[in-house]
C-alpha cells in the first residue's frame, strides 16, 4: 500500500480515539466501524449518511479529515468514483487542514490504481477549491510530479519541472528534485540528473530548501566516480551559488574519506582554499566545529603546519585546552621534520609521546574507520624517532628507539586477537616496517 494512504489509514484509526477526548472519540469510532459495517452490507447511502451527520457536527470539528476520507472510501469502495470526487469538492466547512490530507489520500489511491484522468480531475477539483492556500499549492506540485513519475516517469515529471520551477513553491521544487533526481541517479542517467540540479542551484533567493536539495543531489553524481577532483569542482560551484555554508560543510564531511584518500595536492589545495572561504561566514555552531576539524585535517595532508599550529591555537574543530598542548607538540615536530632538523623533531616527538602516556583513550581513524590505541600512537612515534635518529647519524640510540617501538605493538597486540581485524592488521604492517639493525 501508497505510504501516504496507508499513513491516513492508521491515522484514522488512531485519531478516533483521542482527538475529542474518550467519550466523543469512543463515540466516534463506534459510528466509523457501523457505517463500515453498512457499507460492506451494501447500504453506501445509509452509511454515508451516518457519517454525514458526525461531519456536520460542531462536536466533531476536529475529526473532519478522518470522517471525509471514511465517506470518499466507501463511495470509491462502490465504484463511485465521480461521487467521491464530488463530494471531496462540495464537502462544507473544509479548511486546506482538512482537504489536504484527504486529498492525499485520495491522489495515491488513485495513483496506485493507475486512473490518471481521475487524478487529474481531482487536482482541478483543489486548485479552484483552494487556489490561494500555501498548503494547496504545494500539494497541488507534489501531486502533480507524483502522477507525471507514476505515469510518465522521471523524464516526463522533469521535463514538467523544469517549466514551472520558480512558480511552484520552494518545499515543493525542492520535494520534487529530491524524487526526481532519485530516480534519475537509480537509472544511471547523469545528464538528466546534472541538468535538475544545475538548474535548480539557479534558482533564485527564497529558494533555499530546492538548492540545498540540489547541491546535496549534484554531489551525490559526482561520488559514484568517486572522483576527489571532481568533487571538489563542484563544491566550488556549489559554494558560488549561494548554498547556506553549513550545508558545503556537510557535503564535504559526507565525501570525507573520498576527498582525504585521493592522495592529490591540488585537491587537497583546493578544498583548503574553499574551507577558508567559508571559514568568516555566518553558520551554526556545529558546522563551525565541524569545518575547523576538516581545516587542521586538511592542513596536515598538505604539510601547512603553520596554518595547523595557528587553527590548534585558535581551538579549531572543539580543541579543549587539555588537548592542546600534545597537538601542538606534534605539529611541531612534524613541522621540525619538514625543515630537516631531526634533533628538534626528535625533542617535540618525545614532549607529545610523553602528553600521551598520561591519557588511557582510543581515537578513530576517520579515513579508515580503525580503532588507534595509545601503545599504537606510542609504537608509532617511536619507530619516527628512531628514523630521525638514523638520519641524524645516530645508530645507536636510533636502534633503542625502534626496540621501544616493538614494545608498544606487542602491547597493542593484546587488545586485538582477531587477525582479520584492521587493527591487528595495522599493527602488523606497522610492526614489520621497523628496521631490525
């Protein structure tokens, strides 16, 4: 069954028994259940008439939309489809609350049963009924582009779309860019996909929930590929269009692990670049979080440890000040490393080494999605150290900073027992890269 016939079904069966309170819903739901009764029995005009006078009740206000769809569903149960339609049309007292989820109703039903002139007619019906209601008028799209998708399918509710975007209002563009460019990525068809969201990025100011729909839809195009680079061409456009800042930031979080694993400097230039334009705009404070996070990220991958240095201090991505110290000791040392002077490398590496012995916590890796003990951040660093120490023409102390190193790992060992798991596989690899001599 249409989730939205479906959804008023149980509405109805709920809403009876609490929407006037227990005697009147009580009431109500004993009526609902005779006039069913009758009209499995045949009798459609009495029970119709016995709902008919629960609808025109003061008492029963609140309960109009129910007892409307009781009535259309018996007379379409009868195959009075006419008189269904009619009486949705000439029913008193309707307010759009009313009609619309009854209309709701009705469209998918209809929908569901393939009589498209129906679903038509039942369309004019609410436009001259309502014709100035907000809330009609969005039903009135949403239910057009569901007939267009059930009969014509997406290309056929795109085309009808892209004609009437900037009429229709924005919750309703943005519904229908939403399922039609579901279906469109579902097909496999990408130029019918590229060509809504362009267009509905185009859209003007007061149409924020269509292009953020777009954009969100656009990128999704672009990580089937899983192309980093084109990604990042597209936020770039996306970012001139105007989208709200939170939703790029959380564009660029969704597609993480594609952008910061494609190993590519210019991308990686690119979205910093990006994430600095952002960076002054006015946004929620969790997106703020969030982009100050993906900034020292980014950062790090391109060896700008002054630009790291400087977002650490600044308390980038929610740095508490207990973590401060230990991030910036090991920028320090990477930024120590990058100028070629392994002693001072070695000096930081030890002062962030020593800042993590002191904590008993795992991080995540976020590209990876692999658990990092603390012995494995130890074993790590150590076997650096002991790198540095090679190049600084120290064997001997390099050689005690490599055993240490192994001593970490065994460590780590002992909390991963599965060896198909990836920190045991981690370890493992990072095990066997330390020099034996």
């Amino acid at each position: 069954m249409n989730k939205r016939l479906l959804g008023l079904c149980l509405i109805s069966t709920l809403f009876l028994a609490v929407s006037c309170g227990p005697k009147a819903g009580q009431d109500l739901a004993i009526v609902v259940g005779e006039a069913r009764s009758l009209a499995t029995a045949g009798q459609v005009d009495k029970a119709l008439s016995k709902l008919s006078s629960y609808y025109t009740s003061r008492h029963y206000m609140n309960n109009r939309a129910i007892l409307l769809w009781e009535m259309v569903q018996i007379e379409m149960g009868a195959n009075r489809l006419e008189a269904a339609l009619a009486r949705f049309g000439t029913a008193a007292g309707q307010t759009p609350e009313v009609a619309v989820p009854v209309m709701n109703a009705i469209e998918a039903r209809l929908i569901q049963e393939k009589k498209w002139a129906a679903v038509e007619h039942l369309l004019g019906i609410a436009k001259a009924k309502f014709k100035d209601s907000p809330a009609t008028r969005t039903l009135l799209a949403n239910g057009r582009i569901d007939l267009l998708m059930a009969r014509d399918g997406y290309q056929g509710a795109l085309a009808e779309l892209r004609k009437v975007m900037v009429e229709w209002p924005d919750e309703a563009v943005a519904r229908s860019v939403r399922v039609i460019g579901s279906a469109a990525f579902t097909a496999g068809d990408r130029q019918s996909g590229d060509a809504l969201y362009s267009a509905a990025l185009d859209c003007p100011a007061g149409y924020g929930l269509t292009q953020d729909a777009a954009a969100e839809g656009w990128m999704k195009m672009a990580a089937r590929n899983r192309s980093a680079r084109e990604m990042v061409a597209r936020l770039g456009e996306i970012n001139h269009r105007n989208v709200q800042p939170g939703v790029i930031i959380r564009l660029i979080n969704g597609s993480y692990s594609v952008l910061l694993g494609c190993n590519e400097r210019d991308t990686y230039q690119a979205l910093f670049a990006m994430c600095l334009s952002l960076e002054n705009k006015q946004m929620a404070g969790f997106d703020k979080i969030l982009l100050g996070g993906m900034m020292l990220d980014i950062s790090y991958f391109l060896e700008d440890f002054e630009a790291a240095l400087r977002l650490i201090h600044e308390g980038a991505g929610a740095i508490g000040e207990e973590q401060k110290p230990q991030m910036i000791a090991k920028v320090r040392a990477h930024l120590a490393m990058k100028n070629k002077q392994p002693r001072e490398a070695v000096k930081y590496f030890r002062e962030f080494m020593g800042l993590i012995e002191k904590q008993n916590r795992d991080e995540l890796d976020p590209l990876t999605g692999c658990q990092v003990t603390r012995d494995m951040i130890l074993g790590l660093n150590a076997k650096r150290i002991g790198d540095l120490l090679i190049s600084a023409g120290d064997p001997a102390e390099a050689r005690k900073a490599y055993e240490e190193a192994r001593g970490y790992y065994r460590l780590a060992f002992k909390k991963f027992q599965n060896p198909a798991s990836k920190e045991y596989l981690k370890i493992t690899k990072e095990l066997a890269e330390i020099p034996e001599k």
